[in-house]
C-alpha cells in the first residue's frame, strides 16, 4: 500500500512536470498552435493502452474467492469426465450411533485408485451408498443478482458517508488533502512566475519537489511499518514478565545473588505503556505515525506561503511544496490501510464514500486557485489552508483514543 500510494503522489507530481515541458517547447505559450497541449493528453493515451495490455499479459489473478471458484470449475470437470467413464468419486454410509455421515473418498489418479471407487469399502459392508462430488464456493453461492450488486454498490458508500462518523470525518480530511494536492497545479505555475518570473517550463520544473516528497514518504511509510511490527510492539501486553520480552535489572547493582526483586528496566516499561495504550494489532495502529506526519501538510503549506519572495531562494518555497506531499501520503495511506482493517467486507464502499468526496474537492479546488491567490496573496492563502489542515488534523487523535467505541457502536465496523 505504501508503494501504491507513494507511486499516485510520484505520477501527480510527473504529469504537470512532462506537461509543462511538452507544452513549452512545442510552442503552446504561443498563438494558434494546438499541438501542445493536445500532446499532453495523447502521451496518456499511449501510456494508458501500453499499461492495460501489460497489466493483462504480465500479472495474474490472486484474489480468494476467484482462484477458488476457478480450482471448484476444474475439479467439476475433472468429476464429470470420470463419471462418463463410469467412475464416482464417494461412498456415503451412516453409522447407528452417530448423527453424522462419514464420507470415504479416494483420489482416482490411477487406474487402480479408479477401480478402488468403484468398490465398497470394506469398512461401509452395510447402508453405503454411491454419491457425486461436486465442488461448490461460498462467494459464489451468496453472490446476488447483478442488478442488485450494481444498486448496493451505488447506494452502500453514501449510506456509509452519512451515517458512518469515521467514514465521513476521514472522507473530510482526505479531500481537503486532495485538494491541496490538485491545488498545487495551478498554484505553482502562477506564485512562481508571479514572485520568480520564471516560463512554463521553469516552473513546471518545480514538481520534482512533490515526487522528491513522494519518494521519501514512501521509504519513511515502509519504516513506520516496520517500527509497527517490532517484536516488543507485537508482544502480548500481559506478558510483563516474559524474559524473551524484557530484561530484568537490580535494584542493587552489587547484588548476585538474587534476593532483592528484580525490576524491569526502563525502556521496558516504556514498551510496555506503548502496548497497553497503543496496541499494534487494532486497526487505530494504522493511525499512530499519521498522527505525526500528517502535521507536515500544514507545515508546508507555511513554509511555502511565507517563504515564496524574490529574495528568498527559490528552494525554500519548494521544500515546503515536498513537506506538504509527504503529509499528503501518510494521510492518504492512513486512510485506505485504516478503513482496510476497520471495515472488512465493507471497507470498498468505505473506500468509495471517501474516494467520491476527494475526487469532488480534487476538481473544485483548482477552479478556485487563481481567485484564492490573487485575491488573498500567497501568505495569506497557504496560511488559511494551513489553519484549516491543522484543524483536520484532530482526526486522527480522536480515533487513536477512542476509536474501539466509535466502532463498537457501528453495525459495520469490526469490533476486534
């Protein structure tokens, strides 16, 4: 999920940088020259057809239900082949003192094994009787009508937005950050050649900052993981005491014999306060480190609202652009693993409540830049952003403490 994430960011920030380009060496800050700019959606034409027949060819399928719904097609067949030879799979006897029916199967991959199935075994000499086999998949036998999945899967995200207060407190957060990010499109062009005088070109440049803070948000994303998962995190909070856990000092440092108690040390009991209070097993685990990064949207958004002046080096303002992507990806990334654990069998609709929301203030806010900027300034309008995505930011507090009580009182939410 993190690679996934991080490669969304790192193509956001690739497009209007190849976009800029194309455009300004083409000829299309000219008059009347309508190739360049139609080049930046023909390039997409030819990279998304080049990607779907790799995406055919190249990966394969690995969800459950399917595979198993595949392998219960092939072994119907293969049954089915055996029968028009005359040979059944089962023999089915019922034993007098038992309720239940005890099934004698053979594999037929021989011919012996094939003329094996055709006998009674000797254990079932009485009340056996032949039966078909025959393979069934339980997604598949609960699997509705194709009307009724297209109306439940139309209908279910916004039941879950407005009913759901995670579902739409997080659709909240994660479109205000999509916002920004989809801000930054018209934004970047206009503050730098507005403070810098730069072309097109100069200041389509300025996107390797959102895919440098999207490279590092990535890797810092894969360490977090990995933080998450240490064995003194992962190990159960009752076992205090387990000395494969902790490590056991003195009070007397002179002391070898053992009679005074011992104590655990401190970065011990350190570990053990952080597994009581923040257990790495709930799905408020995906929550923690995004408590802390995501403070580096509004952050960014400061450094690059009050750092983008002629005589401030362009640098600054662009460092801020790649703090504010990298808060951009843990929220992202948050809320997609968060929903994941939290939300099982529904977590597509959760994720589509939330999806519908981003999409929505993704393509509303770039239609506001111009008139945000121009009206307000750069400082004063990164800093009304950044005092909104402070406030946002609250959100994920509130479930790191309280998250396991907001889902025990949703009938779609898991309680584990």
């Amino acid at each position: 999920m993190a690679l996934f994430s991080g490669a969304v960011l790192l193509g956001t920030g690739a497009g209007p940088l190849f976009a800029a380009i194309m455009t300004q060496r083409l000829g299309g800050t000219g008059t009347g020259n309508a190739a360049a700019w139609k080049w930046v959606f023909w390039h997409q034409v030819i990279m998304g057809v080049v990607a779907m027949v790799a995406l055919v060819i190249l990966l394969k399928e690995s969800r459950g239900s399917v595979l198993l719904s595949r392998k219960a097609t092939a072994l119907n067949k293969w049954y089915e082949q055996l029968e028009q030879q005359g040979y059944y799979g089962v023999w089915v006897t019922e034993h007098r003192h038992r309720d239940s029916m005890e099934l004698s199967t053979s594999e037929a991959s021989s011919d012996e094994e094939k003329g094996a199935m055709q006998k009674v075994p000797r254990v079932f000499s009485r009340n056996a009787s032949l039966k078909r086999i025959r393979w069934l998949v339980k997604e598949d036998e609960d699997r509705s009508s194709l009307g009724k999945m297209i109306a439940i899967s139309a209908t279910r995200p916004f039941h879950l937005l407005f009913t759901e207060s995670v579902v739409f407190f997080f659709s909240l957060w994660a479109s205000f950050a999509w916002g920004i990010l989809y801000l930054t499109f018209g934004s970047i062009p206009l503050v730098f050649k507005r403070q810098y005088g730069w072309d097109i070109e100069q200041a389509g440049l300025v996107f390797n900052a959102l895919m440098v803070g999207a490279v590092i948000g990535t890797g810092t994303s894969i360490l977090q993981e990995r933080i998450l998962h240490h064995q003194k995190w992962l190990a159960p909070s009752g076992s205090s005491q387990s000395p494969s856990s902790f490590t056991l000092v003195s009070d007397d440092p002179l002391s070898t014999d053992g009679a005074d108690p011992p104590t655990l040390s401190r970065s011990d009991r350190a570990w053990t306060f952080i597994r009581r209070k923040f257990p790495a097993n709930a799905p408020e685990s995906r929550l923690y480190f995004a408590c802390i990064t995501s403070i580096l949207l509004p952050i960014g958004l400061f450094v690059f609202g009050l750092t983008a002046r002629p005589h401030i080096h362009w640098i600054f303002p662009c460092i801020g652009i790649a703090l504010a992507t990298m808060g951009i990806l843990s929220i992202y990334l948050a809320i997609f693993n968060y929903f994941a654990d939290a939300y099982h069998q529904y977590a597509s609709s959760a994720l589509a409540a939330q999806s519908l929301c981003r999409n929505i203030v993704g393509g509303a806010f770039p239609l506001a830049t111009a008139a945000l900027f121009n009206n307000l300034g750069e400082t004063r309008a990164t800093c009304l952003l950044g005092a909104i995505a402070i406030g946002l930011s609250a959100v994920p507090w509130v479930l790191v403490f309280y998250g396991k009580r907001i889902r025990a009182r949703s009938p779609f939410a898991s309680v584990c």
